[in-house]
C-alpha cells in the first residue's frame, strides 16, 4: 500500500474534506497561529472560554488532509474539556504521532484521535499532524505571536 494509502483512512479523509469547526470565533478569548516552516502551511486556533472550560473550539488555515483532519478533530477533542484536560489530549496525541515507526502508544482517552495514529509510521508527516496541537497549546498558555512546528 501507498504512504498515502494507508493514510488517508476513511475518517481522516472525511475529516480533511469537510473538516469540522472550520471558521473564525471573532470574540474568543484565546487565539494563536501555527506555522509549518516545512511546507509554509498556517493555521489559526480559536477558544472560547467559561470558568476554565473550554466552550468552544475552531480553526481556520490552509493545509494538507493530514493537517486540516487533526485540527478538525482536535477542535472536536477539546470542546467542554479543561485547561488541564485538553492539555492531557495534547500530551497523549503528542505522545501517539511521534512515537516513531513500529512505536507503542496508549489507546486511553484518545477517541477518534487514533485514526491519526497511522501518521508515526511517516515522520515527515508527523509536523502537518501536530500543527494545530501546538497551535492549540500556544493559545491556552497565552503565548503571543506564531507558533512554528520546529
Ligand atoms: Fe503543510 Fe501538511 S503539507 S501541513
């Protein structure tokens, strides 16, 4: 089978064409923006926030399916979760993509994110994967300006 046969699953595919929560959240109390020096793909997270909850999650940017499906399911992921607890999902799916070929990884907690799990087998894949995670960990730590995947 192909790299990208036996990457692009069903799911990640469906997730990649017509991702969900793609669009801006223009009152959301946190914001950051990704980029992948790699290929100079960028994507832009949104939360909204109550009580250290997050209520909301969105993204909007350009990237390949691999890219635009992890961010459509990270937003899915994370939505009504934590601070605490979505930083554990980023731990977790961190933890599963770059665990390197053949790599043993925790199914717990990680839901549909284990269609992702196939991306290890492919390092140069791996950065279009977590892209919007570190996006994602920027902007609940605040931090200002572009995140880059390096
Ligand atoms: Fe740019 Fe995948 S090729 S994020």
């Amino acid at each position: 089978m192909t790299e990208l046969g036996e990457l692009y699953q069903e799911v990640v595919m469906a997730h990649g064409s017509r991702p969900r929560n793609f669009r801006r959240i223009e009152d959301a109390e946190k914001h950051s923006d990704g980029y992948n020096p790699f290929c100079g793909d960028m994507v832009s997270v949104f939360l909204k926030m109550d009580e250290g909850r997050i209520t909301d999650a969105a993204f909007v940017g350009k990237g390949c399916a691999i890219s635009k499906a992890s961010a459509s399911i990270m937003t899915e992921a994370v939505k009504g979760k934590t601070v605490e607890e979505a930083q554990e999902i980023f731990e977790s799916f961190h933890k599963m993509v770059t665990r390197g070929p053949g790599g043993k990884y925790e199914v717990d907690g990680l839901g549909e994110l284990e269609v992702l799990a196939g991306v290890a087998e492919f390092p140069t894949r791996v950065k279009c994967a977590v892209l919007a995670w570190h996006t994602l960990k920027a902007a609940l730590k605040d931090e200002g300006g572009t995140v880059s995947t390096e």
